[in-house]
C-alpha cells in the first residue's frame, strides 16, 4: 500500500542499526499514517521494541533517518526533541508506574512535569483520562493494589495525558488474563477513534494485534519480510509470515539461537 508523505506521521527511510556486532536492521523503511494502527509484529529478539526507542530519540541508527511531523529525529537539539516527544504518548510493557504515588498522582505527573496549568485544571484532566480507561474510582489506589489489567489502563491514562498525537504500545498485552486483554484491545481501538490518534503496536500477540490493525509490518532477522492489512497478511505467500502468524514449529525462523556443532560444543575443553 502506498500513501502520500501528507499522510505519514512517521516515515522510516533506509534504517541500519546495529548493537555492537549484531545487526538489528538492515536497510528498512516503512510508514507510519495518521489516524490509523499500525502494528510491528516479529518473533522475539527482532528489534520491535527498539524501533520504538529509535522513532522517540532514545536510540540513534547507524544510517538512514527518521521523520517524525516531517521532522528528523536525530538532527533535532535537545529542546526540539524534548517538544517532539510531547507529542508521543508511550505505554510501557511494564507499565512503569511510579511506585510511591497514587494513581491519581502517576496520571497528573507528565502534566505537572510539562504544563503551567493549575492544579483545578490538572484534577479535571486527570479525571477525564481516568474515566476513559475505566479507573475514576481507582484514582486513590496505590500501584501496588491494582491488578497487572489495571495498572496497564492507569499507564494508558497517563500516556494521553498531554493528548499526543501518538501513542507508542510496547507490547501491551503482555500477562493480560483473557478478560483484560479483550477490555484492552476495545479500549486502544476506541481511543485511537475518539481522540483522533495515531498508534505504533509492537507485539507478538496475533490474533489481538490484527483484530485492531489497520497495517502491519512482520520483521524478522532485520527486514521486514511482510507488509498489509490484516487480511493481506493472513494470505500471504510469504513462509516467514505464514510461521509466524500461525506459530509454527517448522519454519524459516529458528528455535536455536546459532552456535557452533553442539557435539564439538559439548567435548571443547574453552572455559567460559
């Protein structure tokens, strides 16, 4: 599918990335486009949580750019890029909240931390957000009494908080009971609707993910080896794709991380 750069919210162009002698990515592109969902799915180890660290700045590629708003990322000075991520909402697959505040304090924190507004305006907001997630009457709680359902949708909260434009999900269905998973999907599609976002799902839970995708992107040993609407890539002829998304054994995709003969591995006399 090919869209307008009009409609490009992020646009990854020609990315090389390497961790030390590991190749990550290896000359990749793809879009972003506004007002959709667009999901990153792979086996593990294939880079989709770094992808997001290289969209928000946290990470620098070894070549080729991304432009986040037409703007590149990593020619940005500090406080452009710090403006820039206002913009971006990320929920964490951790949820990373903040252990010593109450809910109510986790989602009034970014706008505490980035805005002058008074504290009247910021409860109003925060019981906006709250209420959105489902959690107004969890506002007094501590994170360490709410469920791993819960503390997900308190860390949604807290990532449109500043109404970004877009919201980053590192695999948010991680651990979640069928229940939460099922409130969680609705909840990141309705959101996406209502406020007008643009979402980036990284994940390798499939049949969630492309309940709710409008595009998605399948990585694997640094390309993209699969690329469509959910229902393109459900026929697709590609075999990577195929054991992917039905969780195949056999496969391209390894099981064994590659090593030396496992016999001569076994009678080698190297200490480690």
């Amino acid at each position: 599918m090919r869209v307008s750069s009009d409609n490009n919210l992020v646009s990854v162009q020609n990315l090389t990335f390497s961790r030390g002698e590991r190749p990550i990515f290896d000359n990749i592109s793809l879009n972003i486009q506004r007002g959709k969902i667009t999901a990153i799915m792979g086996p593990s180890g294939t880079g989709k949580t770094t992808l997001l660290k290289l969209i928000g700045g946290q990470l620098y590629p070894d070549k080729g750019q991304i432009l986040v708003e037409q703007q590149n990322v990593h020619s940005l000075r500090r406080a452009e890029l710090y403006n820039l991520r206002k913009q971006m909402g990320m929920l964490f697959q951790s949820g990373a909240l903040l252990t010593d505040m109450n809910v109510y304090d986790n989602v009034a924190f970014p706008l505490r931390e980035h805005t002058k507004l008074g504290e009247s305006m910021i409860r109003t907001l925060v019981l906006m957000k709250l209420h959105a997630v489902g959690l107004r009457g969890a506002k007094e709680l501590m994170p360490n009494e709410l469920s791993g359902g819960m503390a997900r949708r308190v860390a949604l909260a807290r990532a449109i908080a500043l109404d970004p434009k877009m919201i980053m999900y590192d695999e948010p269905f991680t651990g979640q009971d069928p229940i939460s998973m099922g409130a969680l999907v609705q909840l990141i599609k309705n959101l996406n609707t209502t406020l007008g976002l643009t979402s980036i799902i990284v994940s390798h839970d499939v049949q969630e993910t492309a309940a709710i995708a409008d595009y998605i992107y399948v990585l694997s040993q640094g390309k993209i080896v699969g690329e469509g609407t959910p229902e393109e890539i459900e026929n697709s002829p590609s075999e990577w794709v195929q054991q992917f998304m039905k969780g195949a054994a056999d496969g391209p995709v390894h099981f064994h991380y590659p090593a030396k003969d496992y016999v001569d591995d076994l009678l080698s006399s190297e200490i480690y």
